[in-house]
C-alpha cells in the first residue's frame, strides 16, 4: 500500500543544477494538475496522451520564464491532431502554484487510432510564445514541427530558435486508482549551459545519463524525484532548489469571451444561438459555458 508521502512530488517542479558539468534542468510531476485538465475536457485517449505530455513539456518549459509572465505554446500539425495548445501562467510571488492548461482540436475519428503516428511524418510547426504582462513586445519563436516524439520536437525548437542544447525525457501513463483511471506525467529537461573554464565537455555524458531514467521515475509516485536525481547525476551532485508547486487554472471570463465573440459574423454567431435566442460559448481549455444576448454582442437582428 503507498503512503501519503509516497505523492509528496506530485504537481511539484523541481530545478536543479549540476554541479559537476556546465547543465542547469528541471524535473516535474503531474497528477491532480491532469485529473483536473481532463475532468473539465473529455478527450479520445491517444488525445489524451498527447495533451498530457504537452502539460509536460509546457511545465518544464514555463518554469524558465519571469515571475508573472505567462507562456503559451503551440503544436499546428497535418494530421488529425490539428492543433495542441497550451499556457503557463508564471506566480508573481514565492509560495503561489505556477498555473497550467492545455487542450487539443482533433478529427473525430482520431479515436478509433490506438496511437497517433511520429510526430515528423504530420508536418506543422512547434510555436512558444511569451507575455511578460507589462505592455512590452511579446517573444515568439516559430519552428517546423520535426521529430519522432512531442519531446523530441521540443528539443528542435530548443536547438533551432534558441540554439540550446536541449534533452527532454517524458513518460505519461493512465492507471487505476481508487476504481478510476487516472492519468500521471512526469519529465526531466536538462540543457548544456557556456562550457566550463575547463573547457571539458560533460554534455555527452549528461545526455548518456538521462537516457537510463525510467518511465515509472519520471510518472511517480515513487521514488522521490530527488533520489531519481542523484541516481542519474551522482557523481555530477546535483543541487536542487525548492520544490515549486503547479496546478491546473484557467484565465477565461465572461468579458475575454466576449471579446473573442467579435470577429465573428452575423452568420456564425446565429450557428451559436439557442432556441432561446442566447448566443452560447465555451472555454476550450475549462469547458465553462457562457450565454450572451445578441444584442450585447452588437447583432440585434441575428436570428437563428
């Protein structure tokens, strides 16, 4: 039977550094932060998988950004799959959970596929976008999507816009648990930093290492992340910072919804009324539904 403290990383992310060659990285934990994203989404399970390691990657990703920036990431591809998207809202004061949610636009059918195909044979592009809320210009970088994991076109991005050495291991897994499936993510990023005075290159080795983690380490509940740490990077002592708590949040409103309303036509907002005459919305990443009148919309003579 586990223990309570067996879930003590979970929707934890953890930086840490290594000491012993020129790499900095982060390791993170999903559990409750996906049970939320999926009880306010109903998605097909191989949509489902992928969100969750998008959920993954945009943590281990976010994580790097300031204090009150939010990041959004992203994944246009060819397929069926057409579009993952997510955000990270960056806590502006210590002791605040980081926020996160992602959500996906797919082909119906896409159900009846065990698995989605490789990433590289869909096509598309691998977008990062940042926000630093103060008024200032926003960051965007833009790669073709290139890659035989979700992970993988992460590392390309990374090497391409960014021309950072980037590895990434990422396992996701749906088990039961108190009569329930539940999903569970994890990963570990590590990127090569400005080499050493020594001029000694340890990123091989970093690399070599990382590739040992198992799935079942990366996902949890056990073992702890730091004991995964200091297997992989043992004679690297790596140095962890505090743990940074996550949890699945949504910025959606009445007023944003409102706002996303207005480019459409007279024509697509009658496709969204009811037989009331309310004209419906609803919040791709929470599932909130919002009702307005015509009118306040500016289409006093739509009818459905």
């Amino acid at each position: 039977m586990r223990e309570a403290s067996d879930f003590v990383d979970d929707d934890r992310m953890t930086r840490f550094s290594l000491s012993g060659a020129p790499v900095r990285g982060c390791a993170v934990r999903l559990a409750a932060t996906l049970h939320q994203l999926f009880a306010a989404r109903s998605y097909p399970r191989p949509v489902a998988a992928a969100v969750a390691e998008l959920a993954v990657i945009t943590s281990l990703i976010g994580q790097m950004i300031n204090p009150g920036w939010k990041m959004s990431i992203q994944v246009r591809t060819g397929g069926e799959l057409r579009l993952l998207a997510s955000d990270y809202f960056a806590p502006d004061s210590a002791g605040v959970p980081a926020r996160l949610r992602a959500t996906a636009t797919y082909d119906e059918n896409i159900g009846l596929r065990p698995a989605l195909p490789d990433w590289h044979m869909m096509g598309g592009y691998f977008g990062v976008l940042i926000d630093r809320n103060d008024g200032r210009q926003t960051f965007q970088g833009l790669v073709p999507l290139e890659g035989r994991t979700l992970a993988g076109c992460a590392e390309e991005y990374f090497r391409r816009s960014e021309q950072i050495p980037t590895r990434i291991a990422l396992a996701v897994e749906q088990s039961g648990h108190n009569g329930t499936a539940e999903w569970r993510g994890g990963g570990i990023i590590v990127q090569k930093l400005p080499e050493a005075a020594s001029g000694v290159d340890d990123w091989p080795r970093v690399k070599t290492l990382l590739e040992t983690v198992e799935g079942s380490e990366l996902t949890g509940p056990s073992p702890p992340v730091q004991r995964t740490l200091l297997r992989l990077f043992h004679d690297e002592n790596p140095r962890t910072e505090p743990m940074q708590p996550i949890e699945f949040g949504c910025s959606c409103s009445r007023e944003k919804v409102r706002q996303g309303l207005s480019i459409y036509s007279a024509k697509d907002i009658a496709t969204m009324m009811t037989d009331a005459g309310l004209v419906t919305a609803e919040c791709h990443f929470c599932g909130r539904a919002y009702e307005f009148d015509p009118a306040s919309l500016g289409f006093e003579a739509v009818r459905k």
